[in-house]
C-alpha cells in the first residue's frame, strides 16, 4: 500500500524511490558504451561495406566503379583512415568531458511517470460527454444501453467514471479506498510512455540534426573561406566509400557532426540508453550515405529520399552545390530549392566511368546506370545547367585539391564518353546492359555474384536513387 493521497478524485499517483542505474554492461558505465557504440558501428558497417568492394560482390548496385576510386578521388586510404580516426579521438574526448559532468543515471520513477500519463488519460475523457453533446448525442443516454455489454466503452463515453476500478491505500496513514485506473488506461499510459515519446523524441532529434547539418554544410559551401579551409577535404573523395563517411577536417567534423548530435540529444531530453541508439544510428546512416552503393534491399537507403545516391551527386563535381542535406532527410534542399534537379545523372555518371576505366587496365565493365528521369521542364533544365555551372566553379577555385586539374580532365573525358554513348545507347541500352554483364560475369566469385543478384532482383533497374528533379 502507497502512503498518497486522492486529488480531484483521481487514482493516485505511487511513490517512488531513486536509485543508481546499473549500467547495461557491468565493466563498462553506460555513458562510456553510448561513445564506444558509434565508433565500433562506424567500423563493422564500413568494414562490411569494405569487403563487398574488395570482394566486388555486388558490382550491379554500384554507383561508381573500382577504376574511379582509384583514379577520381584526390585523398589516399590512408590518410582518410588517419583523419576519421583523429575525429574519432576528439568526439571521445569530448564525450568523456561531458560524462564526467554528467551526472549519475538514477531509476525508479518509471511507474510514476506512467501513471502520470494514465492520469492525463484519465483526464482527457472528462471532456468526452461534452464534445459528444456539442455533436448533438447524449453521452449518459448511449452509456446507459452499454454498460451490460461494452462497461470499459460506457465509462469512457461518461467521462471516465469507472466505479468497480478501486484500490486500498494509505491516507494519512489510515487504509482507505481510492479510485484506481482502468487497464487499458494503464496499458495505453505504458504504450506512450515506453514507446510513442521516444519515437517523437528521436524524431525531433533527427529535425534538430538535419536542420543543424544543413545550415552549417551550406554556409561552408557558400564562404569561400569556410570551403577552402574546411570542408573541401571532405570532397577530396569524388567516389565515396563507406568509412570515408567522417573524412572531415577536424574542426568541421567537430562542428557538423559531434555537436550537432549532441545538441540533438540535449535539446530531446533523451536517456543515455536512447542516446545510444540515436549516436550509433546516425552514425551508421552517414556511413550508408556514402556507401557508394544503392541496394534495393537496404532499409537506410528508402527509409527517406536521403541516400546514397542523393549524397553522392553532392560529391560530383557537378552537384557539389546542391544536394546538402544530410544526413536523414532532404527536406531544407525541398524549402529552400537546392535539391539537384537536373534529373538523369547517367550520362554523367557513365562519362566519369568510362574515363576512369580507360585509366587502369581493369576488364570488368560497369552496368550503365539508370533510372533516373530527364528534367521535366525548361526552367528545370536551365536550373540544373546553373547548379552544375556553380559546382563546378566552386571544384575550380579549390586549386590547393587540384580543382582546375578535376575540370580539365573532365572536359577530356566528356568527349570520349559522348561518342562512346552514342555508338551504345541508341535505343537498345537493356540489350547494351546485358551484354556488358555477359562480359563482366566470366567467370569465379564475381559472376556468382551477379547471377545471383540478377536472380534475386530481376533487371536492374533505378539503381542510383536520386529523385525526379521535377519537385
Ligand atoms: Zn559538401
Ligand atoms: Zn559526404
């Protein structure tokens, strides 16, 4: 028996008593494992990514092919390795300076906040008679013909009055009966509780970030000196790979990334247990994003419009300026119109192939990509001609990351692949497509692999997701 009281005739709320939380792992405290969490799921997502490029198992969903990240990206594995792993360092150290302030994760008062949320339920249908009288029905009359078959139903209709739902407590230390809550109020204050504000929570989280990263990524595409000090180390990767996800400079990785979700966190008021999850899910998200594939049956990659294939125009020297959402969402470029929406990227995509593979003697041929659609209007056209024009101005005035060079080998290349495409493509591309697998499944683990991936999916089709730019 709970010593409480009865306030407005409603259940009582129990004590409660705080106590230390016992961490999740006994050798490690909760607030160490939320800052291991997302840097042990940077590595295993990467390094499975990294062994379906080695291994080349999945060589149809491909954005880019093995030649391009060999011959377009302006940074070594090494150095990308290096860089991740000092960004890394500095989000840990400064995770442990907040844990070391932080203080200590008490529980006990679970129940409590349930039947808080059960008294708000309870509350809420105090208002059901009177909304069902302004529609014209008398909520008694209705009650009265249920209250046989459909009790829970006529007390709700009544306005929560539940005469059989008493419990026995303490008042003032003398047992006395109160009213106590319904079931289904108890389960549905569980359901909110345990599961519908940590949803909204995480969602909020998620805005915060996106709104968070888009603002600070722009602003660093727009200065000059912002782009130039910072951020165009991040597109020294042209082709991105998995762990090249926080290949950042380390005062951008600071700002974008670790105080970004950390404000997210703060701002949401989640747990240290929820931040775990937010951590590493974000984390493993930004990974997916420049996973430099575009799975079908990769949930990061519908869950929304932002993946891989949305990120990596953005890493084009011909999308760099639009595009900079990130890393859940793509709703600011949507408002503030700097989504690409030049539509069909393939032939650009397939120039930047075709030249790449012309660099290195490598025999396996790429499958064109497609799914993609032609700008849907003029103004639309003349848009992505300007988005392009602007991109590549900012990957020209970047001459410390060969800027001038990116462009001019471009323009070379552009030639070599138009007349390529227009000896391939007339009007046949599928026929194209499958005779550039026949080359490529000869033979060992590689056409298994394609065998098996044309048998699970079918034709291929809408590899790169980057949406309609009719939006
Ligand atoms: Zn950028
Ligand atoms: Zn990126």
């Amino acid at each position: 028996m709970a010593n409480v009281s009865v306030v407005d005739n409603l259940p009582p709320l129990p004590d409660y008593t705080f106590r230390p939380l016992p961490p999740l792992l006994p050798w490690l405290s909760d607030q160490h494992l939320s800052l291991a969490l997302p840097v042990i799921a940077y590595w295993v997502v990467s390094l499975i990514f990294h062994l379906i490029d080695e291994w080349d198992l999945f060589p149809q969903y491909r954005l880019h092919t093995p030649a391009e990240v060999l011959k377009r990206n302006h940074v070594s594995r090494w150095h990308v390795f290096r860089d991740v792993v000092l960004q890394q360092v500095i989000q840990t150290i400064f995770g442990l300076t907040l844990a070391y302030v932080e203080p200590q994760t008490m529980f006990g008062k679970e129940d409590y906040d349930v039947a808080v949320w059960a008294q708000r339920i309870r509350l809420a249908q105090r208002a059901v008679p009177a909304v069902l009288a302004m529609l014209g029905l008398d909520a008694v009359g209705i009650a009265k013909g249920l209250v046989g078959s459909h009790a829970t139903f006529a007390s709700i209709l009544l306005g929560g009055v539940y005469p059989d739902a008493t419990q026995t407590i303490l008042q003032a230390g003398v047992p006395t009966t109160a009213p106590a809550f319904a079931v289904w109020e108890l389960q549905l204050a569980k359901a909110v509780y345990y599961v519908g504000v940590p949803f909204l929570q995480f969602i909020f989280a998620i805005c915060v970030v996106d709104t968070w990263q888009y603002f600070l990524h722009r602003a660093m595409h727009m200065n000059k000196w912002l782009y130039v000090q910072f951020h165009s180390r991040h597109h020294r990767l042209y082709v991105p790979y998995a762990y090249g996800a926080l290949y950042n400079h380390p005062v951008e990785g600071f700002c974008l990334d670790t105080l970004g979700t950390g404000i997210a966190y703060l701002l949401s008021g989640m747990t240290c247990r929820q931040s775990m999850w937010f951590f590493t899910m974000s984390t493993i998200k930004t990974v997916d994003d420049h996973c430099g594939y575009c799975f079908p049956w990769d949930p990061l990659q519908h869950l929304t419009s932002n993946n891989a294939g949305y990120h990596d125009v953005h890493h084009q020297s011909w999308g760099i300026k639009t595009n900079f959402s990130q890393p859940f969402f793509t709703f600011w470029d949507g408002l503030l119109g700097t989504k690409w929406t030049g539509g069909d990227v393939s032939a650009r995509y397939e120039r930047a192939k075709i030249a790449a593979q012309k660099k290195v003697d490598d025999e396996s041929k790429p499958p064109t990509i497609t799914g993609t659609s032609t700008p849907t209007s003029a103004s639309d056209a003349s848009k992505a001609s300007e988005q392009a024009s602007t991109s590549r101005q900012q990957v020209l005035s970047d001459s410390q990351n060969g800027g001038p060079t990116v462009l001019a080998e471009e323009a070379s290349e552009e030639i070599t692949a138009t007349q390529t495409l227009s000896e391939q493509v007339p009007s046949t591309p599928q026929s194209v497509r499958r005779s550039m697998r026949k080359r490529a499944t000869s033979s060992g683990l590689k056409g298994l692999a394609d065998r098996f991936g044309e048998s699970l999916h079918g034709r291929r089709s809408g590899v790169l997701g980057v949406e309609n730019g009719s939006r």
